[in-house]
C-alpha cells in the first residue's frame, strides 16, 4: 500500500510535515484522551475508550510509513509524560504503537480491494480498518506484555485495550463525518 497521495510524490518538506503532523495529531489526541476519559482508564496505558487509535489508522491509510514515523514519534514523546520506561523498551513500545496498524491496513486493504489511493472507500471499510488497526495493536501490545512479564495477567489487558481503540477510532470518525456534514451541508437538489 502506498501513501494515498494519488500517484504523486510528496517533497521533502511535505514528507517531514506529514511526520510532524501526525506525531502532534497523536499527542493532542493523546492529552484529550486523558483528560475526557480519565474515568475509562482501566490502568496507566489501557483505556476503555482511546481517540489515538483513529490517528493510527487515517496516518497509516493517508501516509504509509511516514505515518508510521508520526505515529513512533508521538507515541514516543507520550511514553516519557505517561509512565516511566527505560530507553530501549520506550523504542519497543512506541514501534508496537505504530508498526501494527500500517501491517493490518496492508492486509484489509487487500482483501477489501481498495485501492493505493483510497478512492471509492466506503464507510464500511473504513470501519473494518479501524476494527483491524485495534486489534493489531491490541494483539502486538499482549504478546510483548506477556513475553516481557511486566504484567502479572497480560491477557486480562487485551479485551479492554481492543475495546477501546475500537470505541475510540468510532468516536473520532463519527466525529469527523459530524464536521464534515456541518462544513459541506448536502443542497436539496431542485
């Protein structure tokens, strides 16, 4: 899957400010998260409901790997403000942030059909992205939890940590179909 830039190639400057702003995007996303769905917070880094997860899946659909690169370094810049971590699984963690999402938009997309340029993506498929992108995350978030002990109960984080970048990545497009609407009303036709 290739950046949905239409055939176009981005410059460096557009490159760069993808990267930049996504890595924002993702931490703004990040900050509200915290501050609206404190109550949802099933521990440090699960959530019941996480807005981030969409950031993951509309970078990784519009950007491809420098997407990927926003996403790292959000999350990465997030991991030092939110629980203390050592150098080394701080760049684990924020690889497992991103990485996943970009390999499960490559399967969907093929077995969806849809094409490099996203035209003709239904609102279906965006949701069964989105469904795709938690449960990579969730999944890849798991199996590190549990290889690395750092969890007593590693499985007991899946259900949660899925639910929540599926609820999260609903809102957020829920959201931005509600903006769009607003923005570009339908006409009557005459």
């Amino acid at each position: 899957m290739q950046p949905a830039t239409h055939g176009l190639r981005l410059t460096l400057t557009q490159l760069f400010g993808g990267i930049a702003a996504v890595a924002l995007a993702y931490v703004l996303c990040f900050k509200l998260n915290e501050w609206v769905f404190s109550v949802a917070k099933v521990s440090d880094h699960i959530s019941w409901v996480f807005l981030p997860a969409a950031i993951r899946m509309l970078a990784v659909l519009l950007l491809g790997w420098a997407g990927v690169a926003g996403l790292y370094l959000g999350s990465l810049s997030m991991l030092g403000t939110t629980f203390t971590v050592d150098p080394v699984e701080a760049l684990i963690i924020a690889a497992i942030s991103s990485v996943p999402c970009l390999v499960a938009a490559r399967i969907v997309q093929r077995l969806q059909g849809v094409s490099s340029d996203l035209s003709g993506m239904t609102g279906r498929q965006l949701l069964i992205f989105g469904v795709a992108g938690g449960l990579a995350s969730s999944a890849a978030h798991t199996v590190y939890f549990a290889v690395t002990a750092h969890s007593t109960a590693p499985l007991a984080g899946f259900l949660p940590m899925f639910v929540g970048d599926t609820v999260g990545t609903l809102i957020m497009l829920y959201l931005g179909a509600l903006a769009l609407n607003r923005l570009f009303p339908k006409r009557p036709e005459a």
